[in-house]
C-alpha cells in the first residue's frame, strides 16, 4: 500500500516536469505573460499538493490533516482564480 503512495509522488512530479517543458514550447521560449504564470503555477501546485495529500494522511498526525487541507491545497485554485481575473482584466480594455 505504502508504494502507491510513492507512486502518486512520482506520478505528479513527472507530469509536472513535462506539462513545464509544454509550456515552455507552446510559448516558444519567450518570456511568459505574468497572468499566465499565476495560472498555471496555481494548477502545478494544486497538482503537487494533491500527489503529497496521500503522504501527509499517512506520516502526520489527524491535527496536520486538517490544517494541510485547509491551508495549502487551496493554494493553487486561488492563483488560478487570480489569474483568470487578471486575464479578464487584461482583455477588458481591447
């Protein structure tokens, strides 16, 4: 059971490496709009923290859960609701 978890890890650390090396090329190497970068840093951090959630269910206390779920995994939806506003705010005026 442990090494589902670990592969979970490794799963989302993959798929964040190559969905970095699609941005990069879709993007053509050029410097990445800064809306663009909240919205697709919040994804990458909500795909990472949830690849870790199964970890620290395991090897934390039930106290740390809580606070896990509550605090860091939003992190990522709330970038990319950032950048979504300031996506829309960008475009409003053209």
């Amino acid at each position: 059971m442990e090494y589902m978890m670990y592969f979970y890890l490794v799963v989302g650390l993959v798929s964040l490496y190559f969905f970095n090396r699609f941005l990069n090329r879709f993007f053509e190497y050029r410097d990445i709009p800064g809306f663009w970068k909240f919205f697709f840093w919040g994804l990458s951090i909500y795909w990472v923290a949830s690849a870790v959630l199964p970890l620290v269910n395991v090897y934390l206390d039930p106290e740390l859960f809580d606070i896990y779920y509550a605090i860091v995994l939003p992190i990522g939806p709330a970038l990319v609701m950032y950048a979504i506003y300031k996506i829309e705010e960008e475009t409003r005026n053209v």
